[in-house]
C-alpha cells in the first residue's frame, strides 16, 4: 500500500514534466519569436507609433528609408515617449547632390545615427511648449534652439514646424529642412 503512495506521486510529476515540456519547446525555439523587436508588434487598433506614422506618410519614405538603414526603427517603436523633428523628403533633396546617397552607405552609419539621433528627444512635447531662445537636448547629446515669432516655430534658424501628429509614444513634428548636428 505505501508503494502506492509513492508511485502515484512520481508518475504525476513526470507526467506533468513532458507535458511542459512538450508545450514549452516549439515555442521556445521559434526563431521567429526572438530578434523582431517592437516594431514587427502588428496592432491595426490602437492609435500608431512615430514609426508607423512615418511609414504611413507618402512625404517622408527617406526618412523612413534613413530610419532602416541607421537601425532605429526599434528603437523608435518602444514605448517612448518622443518628441520627432521629421524632416520631409523635399527637405532631404535640398541637401547637396550625393549627400543622402553618401549617408546610406554602410561605412557612414555612426554619422547617419548622429544625425538622426539629432532630430528626436525623449519626451512628448507640443509644439505650444517651445518658447522663443529655447533650447532642448537632443537624443545624440547635442542641443537645438527654437525661434517662435507670428506663431510660427522654427529650429535653428533653419527648419519650421509645419505640422503635428500624435503618436501612440510622442508627437511628430513635421519639418521643413534637415537638421545638421553642430560640427566637433
């Protein structure tokens, strides 16, 4: 009868351990499931990220395309928040000829991140917080100055807001020139 009490027992577990482990492994060794990151999450409900919005806007593919190449995407998809200075292709084409092409290079991606990394900071600011000689940081050290005058913001005296968009993680600034980072 005590051989009962102990057998009953021991196959419970080891029934219960291949069963976990039966359920368990396929997923686990999934490769599919391990390096996307936050921007392979598909969510056609809730309100996008400034990736998603960006991808979404026909005026912004270099943008998006410069965002894959310096390997930011995720980074940009995490919960944030972000305040994005986006600047519009017709921005990137009045930089000089080759300059775009150049910075899509493998061997430029440290001075492309830089650039980029210029245009974002780490909070969700409107558009009505930017005050005349204001200046903020910038997610690669540096730091940007705003003009505001007749309702119109500009930064550095070389880009104008033109439009804001809410994202789920920040808002996006639409801007009308790329922002250079101060040379070191």
């Amino acid at each position: 009868m005590k051989a009962i009490y102990i057998i009953i027992p021991v196959i419970f577990i080891w029934a219960c351990k291949n069963s976990t482990l039966e359920n368990t492994t396929p997923a686990a060794a999934s490769p599919s499931s391990v390096s996307l990151g936050q921007s392979a999450v598909k969510d056609d409900e809730s309100m996008k990220d400034v990736v998603k919005v960006a991808v979404g806007s026909p005026d912004h593919t270099t943008l998006v395309a410069a965002l894959q190449q310096a390997e930011l995407v995720n980074s940009l998809s995490n919960a944030g928040p972000f305040t994005v200075l986006a600047p519009v292709n017709e921005a990137f084409s009045k930089l000089p000829p080759g300059t775009v092409e150049s910075l899509m290079k493998s061997e430029q991606k440290a001075v492309l991140q830089n650039i980029l990394e210029y245009h974002v900071t780490t909070s969700s600011l409107k558009s009505s917080f930017f005050k005349n000689g204001m200046t903020l940081g910038m997610v690669n050290g540096d730091r940007i100055e705003f003009q505001v005058a007749d309702g119109k913001v500009r930064i550095n005296n070389a880009a104008t807001i033109v439009a804001s968009i809410p994202a789920s993680n920040g808002i996006i600034h639409v801007i009308d020139a790329v922002l250079l980072p101060p040379a070191k």
